[in-house]
C-alpha cells in the first residue's frame, strides 16, 4: 500500500513538471512573438542604446517642434510671469527604429523609458509641471521610416520682464523658449516644423485682461559656457484691454475732481458745506490711489500712467481745497482791513484834536518871548531825517505796496476765476495725457 501511493505521487510529479515545463515554453514563445509584432522593438534587443543619440558622431539630430497653447490662466505684474498650458510635440528620425512596412504605431507611453528622446527644457520657467490624470499625458508614435513623434502636456509658469510705465495701456511682450539642456548644436538642432504655422492656439485665446495682438517664431543661437545651443523663441505681444481701467479708476478720479468744483458755487461764509465737499474728495481720492496700488508690486520703482492721472486728479481736488481756503482767509483780512479802516478814522480825529489843542497851548506859553508862533507858517525846512530811519521807512514803503499788489481785494473773484481756471486746465491736462499715453 505504501508503494503504490509513492509510486502514483512520482507520476503525478513528473506530468506537473512536464506541464510547467510546456506552459513556460508557451509564454516565452507568446512574449517573442508579442516582442516581435512590436516593430523597433527587435533592435531594442538587438544592440539599441538609449544613451546614445541617433547619429552619434555624425551629424546632429534635427528635432521639429510644434506648440499647442491650450490655455493661459494667469498673467501677473506683481510677480512679472505668466502661467501657460501647453502641448508641445517633437519629431525626429532614429534610423535604428526603421521597419518595413509603411505604417505607424502608436505606443504605450510607458515606453519612453526605453527610447532616447531630447532633453528639451523651457527656458527661464519658475516652475512646471507634466500631467499625470489619468496617466502620464504622453505620447510615443513610431514611423515606419524611423520618425518618432513625442507629444507632452505641460503646464508651466514663465517669467516675463514687463515696462509698467504705461499701465494700464501699455502692451507687454512675452517670450516661451526651448532649448536643449546637455547637447550644444553639434549634437542637435532645434527647427520649427512649420514656421510661424507650427504655433497654434494663441489666436483663439480669451483673456480677462489681454488680448493677443501678434505673435511670431524666432530660431537664435544661445552662447554659453558649455557651448553654442539653438534655442526655439515663440514671441507674443500681450496688449492690456484698456476698458476694466476707464470704468474702475479713471471715471470715478473724475468725477471726484468735477464734485470738488461745486464749491465754488456755494457761499464763502457757508464754512461747513465746502468744508466737508473738499475733505470728502481729498479723502476719497487718497482711497482709489491706494486702491490702484494693490495688484501691484510693492517694491516697484515705475511711475505708471495710472499714478500719474490720480496725481493729476488728486492736485485738482486738493487745489480746489486751497482755494476755498484762500477765498476765507481773504474775505476776513478784507473784512477785518474795513474795520481798521473805521478805527483808524476815529482816531485821526481825535489825534488831530489833541495836536490843535497841544498848539494852542504852547502857544500860550511861550508868548512872552515875544515869539509868535502861527501853525500855519511853520518852517520844517531845517528838520532832517537819519539814514536809518530813511531806510527803515523805504523797506515799509516796499513791502507795503507788495502786500497791497498781492492781496485780493474783491475775494468773490477767486471763485469766479476758479470756476473758468479750473475744468479749462483740467481738460487741457487730459488732452495732452490722453495723447501722449495712447499714441507715443
């Protein structure tokens, strides 16, 4: 009994080995075959390097490229870049992937491992980033003449120097450049496969603040230590829409400026009402130059045209503060001088009173020197006046007719000039803003 079960457990042993042995020649047959139906993939096996780049010392690889511009989300002055989504596809021929035939086939994108494919980096990018959802958003395509196509979904965000000296109408050029990392142009040359043509998808763009007004494909060479690298520049001209600007700053500045010309058609001796309407503009101007501010770096040395027409509005608001200043402050010398004027009467006559009894009393008392004295016939011929005191009495003289020339004697004026002076000045300052910001 136990011979035989010892005996039946050996034959079953040797068909399970004979069954595995089977199945594991079946698989590799199935894998060489699956191997085999991949074309290029027989000279992965058969010598091919991916550390190595097609033509290696010979003649550097052409590399096409083409550009999707999916999306650009954001553009910021505060940080001077622009953030993109793009799609961007490279061609170039591996005569160790030719196969017979005149197909193509479109591989896993896993398989990228296993290809030599170009060290292509952007150019001044603060950060990017290569889309994973729902895999990694790539594409390996293979041509029966060698060609290979590489495709890839990049967001990445770009820096851009920008000149805010004209914002918020000022137009901002931006550049997206590719170059290789490691190989210089005696390894690789970068081309664009169609031209201008090989970029697509700006023109369709809509953004919230930009529109697109042109763009065009440059191929420079970048000279640096490690070497002489072509570098692929697609430019664009970003042009601000103008608009958002009128509605939020500009409008509101001036009728600010306009509500501080009522003023001047309300009373000088109503101190409250063209107080409060002048602190009210100067303050609400104060909060839109803030406000204009704040999208803005902080650290910033542009006088931008925006600043320039606030301060333009905030020195017509604050002037029409000053001149209701100066109108009161008038009316009150005018006032108080006719005061003076009323004193000054009173005491000239009562000091003339006392001068003609003073006379009249010396008179009396001198009379016994025989010396008749008429106030009428007094010679001052041989009176005389001291340097200084003649001086002293020019330099009053002066001063006084200056005074007197910039003193305004009817202070109604000042608001009858200001309501002339002040929208014809204003205009003129717009005029010339408008034209020098908008055509030069």
């Amino acid at each position: 009994m136990r011979y035989s079960l010892h005996l039946t457990f050996m034959c079953l042993g040797l068909f399970t080995g004979r069954m595995c042995v089977q199945g594991n020649r079946f698989n590799i047959e199935v894998g060489r075959s699956d191997k085999l139906s991949l074309p290029g993939f027989e000279n992965l096996t058969a010598g091919y390097n991916k550390f190595l780049r097609p033509n290696f010392g010979g003649e550097p690889v052409q590399i096409a490229l083409t550009l999707d511009i999916a999306s650009i989300s954001s553009i910021s002055e505060s940080n001077m870049d622009y953030t993109a989504t793009i799609y961007l596809r490279q061609r170039w021929t591996d005569r160790r992937l030719v196969f017979e035939g005149n197909t193509s086939f479109t591989l896993d994108a896993r398989l990228v491992e296993f290809l030599w494919v170009p060290d292509t980096y952007i150019v001044e990018s603060k950060k990017s980033f290569l889309h994973e959802v729902t895999v990694g958003n790539r594409l390996i395509r293979l041509f029966s003449n060698g060609t290979v196509l590489y495709a890839l979904r990049i967001t990445t965000t770009v820096a851009c120097n920008m000149d805010l000296s004209k914002y918020p109408m000022d137009t901002q050029t931006c550049k997206l450049q590719l170059e290789s990392w490691g190989y210089d142009g005696n390894d690789v040359e970068f081309t664009w496969l169609r031209g201008n043509d090989s970029v697509r998808g700006l023109e369709n763009l809509r953004l919230a603040q930009y529109t697109v007004q042109r763009y065009f494909t440059l191929v420079t060479r970048s000279q640096q230590e490690t070497g002489n690298y072509t570098r692929l520049v697609l430019q664009f001209e970003l042009r601000r829409n103008v608009l958002y600007f009128i509605l939020e700053t500009y409008v509101p500045s001036t009728f600010l400026v306009v509500l501080s010309w009522v003023s001047f058609w309300i009373s000088l001796d109503s101190v409250p009402a063209r107080t409060c309407i002048g602190v009210t503009t100067v303050l609400s101007m104060t909060t839109l130059m803030i406000g204009s501010r704040t999208s803005l770096p902080n650290t910033n040395c542009f006088i931008k045209a925006i600043d320039v027409y606030l301060g333009i509005c905030f020195s017509f608001v604050f002037g029409a503060l000053l001149e209701y200043a100066v109108a009161h402050y008038s009316s009150l010398q005018q006032m108080a001088a006719k005061d003076r004027g009323t004193t000054k009467e009173v005491e000239e006559v009562n000091i003339t009173n006392i001068i003609n009894s003073s006379i009249s009393s010396f008179k009396r008392k001198i009379s016994f020197a025989s010396i008749e004295i008429s106030g009428d016939n007094v010679d001052y011929s041989d009176l005389t006046m001291k340097t200084s005191d003649k001086f002293k009495f020019l330099f009053r003289d002066k001063m006084g007719r200056i005074v007197d020339y910039f003193t305004i004697q009817n202070p109604s004026n000042v608001d009858r000039y200001s309501k002339l002076l002040f929208p014809l000045i204003f205009m003129l300052a717009n005029v010339f803003y408008w034209a020098y910001y908008m055509y030069f």
